[in-house]
C-alpha cells in the first residue's frame, strides 16, 4: 500500500477545531441562540474523584471513587460583536433575570437552560455533541476600548453548569455499520446544501 494515500486518505477525515456549533437555550427566560458569532468555546472534561482506603493497617492502598468532578463545572465563551451586540444583550438579559435588585436571586429552576455544542466533520455533519445541563452566565468580562485600535470587538462569558451529557454520530460497528452511516453522512449533507440553497438563493 502506498503510506501517502494511506495518510492522506485518514488526514481528509480528520475533523477540525474549527468545525463547530453552538445552541443556547434557556426557555424559561425565553432565550434561543444559535452562537453564531461564537468563536471560541471549550469542550468540558470529566474526572472521577477518588480516596484512599486500606481494608487492614499498613495494607496496599486502593481507590475508591466518590464524586464526578464534569470539567470544573464551567466552560468560557468568546463571541464577535456586530452592531447590534445581540450576543451580549443575549447575556446581560439572563444575568439580569438571575438577580433583581428587587427582589434578589430567582430559584434555580427558573433561570438555568442548555448550551449545546456541536463538532462537525469535514463535510459538515454533526459527528459530536456536548450539551451542558442546568447552565446559566456566571460572568461577562470586561472589553477594551482604545482608539488607537482598530480590531474586531469581542466579549467572552464563563457560563457555569451542573453536568454534561454526548452522544456520538458514529460509532464503529463492523464494515456494514459503517457503510451505512457513511451513505447516511451523504445524504445529510445533500440536504443541508440543498436548504441552504434554498435560503440564500446560491
């Protein structure tokens, strides 16, 4: 077999940090965003926290796992602005739901949603979803302005969360299993070119 065509054949399907989606929802506070200004956000990890015990004095040490730690509990978003700011606004808004200077913190219940991201593949298909249960903006940083600049306004939020779920696009299952979500992956994006076509007229 020739090494290029084989490398070359796995580099193709390798999928890109660029190739990503984000979904903000929180219904309660009527919230609905697609992110499409996002332009940097992490996928969470996940640690099983563990303790020590021994079942006699001086005994070999086992670990006994007792928590689930998802990633520090929070994640951080960068967005670009255009004029309108609507990804800010998005934020404030849920922040200001959170605490009413009135009337203080809401419960819980009422002001926390999903934040849902997406890694697409190379023909832009969803191959990996992250979605973040319970989330809310813990904190929107500052921005600098400076006339003598002349870069793309950004903001960047840490949103916190409880835990997180995924799933999977593909998984392997043996030669069949794989041909079908290969035609399954074609026949996703025919459609979604064809939509796109549609909306922008291209």
């Amino acid at each position: 077999m020739n090494i290029n065509r084989f490398m070359g054949a796995h580099i193709d399907n390798m999928v890109r940090q660029n190739k990503f989606e984000v979904e903000i929802l929180c219904p309660k506070v009527g919230i609905r965003s697609r992110g499409l200004r996002c332009t940097n956000i992490t996928l969470p990890g996940k640690q099983v926290v563990f303790s020590e015990f021994s079942e006699y004095g001086g005994g070999p040490m086992r670990k006994h796992p007792n928590k689930v730690d998802y990633g520090g509990g929070s994640v951080t978003m960068t967005f670009m602005c255009d004029h309108t700011f609507e990804d800010k606004q998005i934020f404030e808004l849920w922040q200001g739901y959170i605490y009413d200077d009135g009337f203080g913190f809401q419960y819980q219940d009422d002001y926390t949603g999903t934040i849902k991201i997406v890694q697409m593949g190379q023909d832009n298909n969803a191959v990996y979803d992250c979605i973040l249960h319970e989330a809310w903006p813990q904190n929107l940083q500052e921005q600098t302005l400076d006339a003598s600049a002349s870069e793309m306004q950004t903001f960047t939020v840490t949103v916190s969360f409880r835990s997180w779920s995924s799933s999977f696009e593909n998984s392997p299952s043996g030669l069949l299993g794989g041909l079908f979500n290969k035609q399954k992956r074609k026949l996703k994006t025919k459609i979604k070119q064809k939509i796109e076509n549609k909306l922008f007229g291209n």
